[in-house]
C-alpha cells in the first residue's frame, strides 16, 4: 500500500473522532478507505500496531484515543453497546459490572460482565475483558440507560442486578462476596421492582436473596420478597452444588445454610 493510501486510512479513522464517532465495521472501513478489502486489511493492521486501533472481534474496529493507549482498548462500556448493534444482540450489563454501575463498588470487577439471550465466548480487547452470560429471557429484565463519552450502555437494574447476582453467584466471586456487593447495592434497590422481578425467576433465588438480605440487615427489602419466598413448598440450599445434609436451616426463608456467608465489611 502506498503513503498515500496509509494517509487516507488515518484520515478514515480521524474523521470519525471528529464526529464523535470511535467504532466501525470492516464494510464500512472498505468503503471510505482507498483500495481492496485486503488493502485496507493491511492499512488497519498497521495502525492497530501503532496502537491506533483495536480489533475486538474480527471485523469491528474500535478508536483508541491517546489517554486509553495504557489499555490497548476503549472501556467496555464504551464499546460494548456498539459491538452488541453489530452482532444485533440484545443485551444489558450485568452482575458485578451493572453493581458497580449503580454505586456498589467495593471490589472493582476484573472483567466485563454482559447478559445476552444466548451464550458467546468471552472476549479480549487489549487489557479488557468482556464475559458473556446468558438468560433465554433477558429482553423481559428491567434495565435503565448509563450515559458514557460515546453514548448510552444498557445496564440491569439495581433490584434486576441483586436479583440475578443470586442466581448467577458463582460467575460473581460466590455468596460472600455477593453479600458484600448488596450491602452497597441495597440503597438504591426499588422495592417495587424487586418485588417484579421477584416474580420472573425461581423461588429458590428468591429465597436466597431474601435470607441474605435479611443477614446483612435489609429487613425492609427482605419483607418485600417473604410473600414469594412464602410460597415455597421445599427448602432451598445457599449452594446447590454444595451437601445439603445435616445443616441448618432457615425456617422463615427455608434455606439450608450449607455454606457460611460472611461478607467482607
């Protein structure tokens, strides 16, 4: 490829910053760029080596401006609403990441957690990471929009987040350190919305949630889950995968304590 050609790839990629815009697609790339699809191909390989691009999945293309070089990458939440209008992906922030979207951030999560209707490998974006998890029915959970520097994220809602930190607690550090989240999460929880999405999950979430609500001193919240939990016919354990004989159990949320929960205060 020519200088000139070089030239005209970094002025593609130049001209979106100026307009706001830090993302892009292979096609899009070919069109605006001088030359063949492979051409181009080398052209953005080139800057992705100067650090001037990065290629989370093949084909998509994000900007990296100067202050992000340390991490190869934009954050996740600057591009992942992008890459998910890419794949066509409906899907919100989840789990630890949507936690400590709403304020609750005693540990600063290692990775960047996305909920979708199906599956996907995780990915890598320079320094950045980005799991995915799924749930069949994750377009009915209630979700807000965070604004970002390049637009809106989607993100699960504080009583939809506490909700799905129990039932996915093993993709969030366990039990204990879920309990340490809710303790911070809890201020902003909607009783009202938790009571909805209350009535979308298994009742087993329901009864584990409200035992460690109750356990770090959330009584009002919990009594906003006990005409749920009340319902169930059979004890749930804290962990399924953990033995369950021969422990105690809790009468009120009938929950059998099969592993200690001690949050980190």
């Amino acid at each position: 490829m020519t200088e000139s050609e070089r030239v005209r790839a970094e002025e593609f990629i130049t001209d979106k910053t100026v307009h706001g815009v830090y993302h892009f697609n292979l096609q899009e790339a070919v069109q605006g760029i001088t030359g063949s699809t492979t051409a181009v191909r080398a052209a953005l390989l080139r800057l992705k080596r100067k650090q001037r691009l990065a290629e989370p999945v093949r084909g998509f293309f994000v900007i990296v401006p100067p202050e992000y070089r340390r991490i190869d990458c934009l954050p996740p939440e600057q591009f992942v609403p992008h890459l998910m209008e890419f794949w066509g992906e409906p899907y919100y922030a989840a789990l630890l990441s949507a936690a400590e979207l709403h304020g609750a951030a005693h540990q600063r999560p290692q990775v960047f957690q996305v909920m979708l209707p199906a599956n996907r490998r995780p990915i890598r974006c320079g320094k950045v990471r980005v799991e995915f998890m799924a749930r069949q029915d994750a377009a009915e959970t209630s979700v807000v929009q965070k604004t970002t520097p390049r637009g809106y994220l989607r993100v699960a809602t504080p009583a939809a987040t506490a909700v799905e930190l129990i039932g996915y607690h093993d993709r969030a550090g366990g039990l204990s350190n879920v309990a340490t989240v809710l303790i911070e999460l809890a201020e902003v929880i909607d009783p009202e919305g938790l009571a909805k999405e209350a009535r979308r999950v298994p009742l087993s979430w329901i009864q584990r949630l409200g035992y460690l609500l109750e356990s770090i001193g959330e009584e009002e919240l919990a009594h906003t889950l006990y005409p749920f939990a009340a319902q169930a016919e059979h004890p749930a354990p804290l962990v399924r995968s953990y033995p369950r004989g021969g422990v105690p159990e809790d009468a009120r949320w009938k929950v059998l304590i099969n592993v200690d929960v001690e949050p980190d205060l």
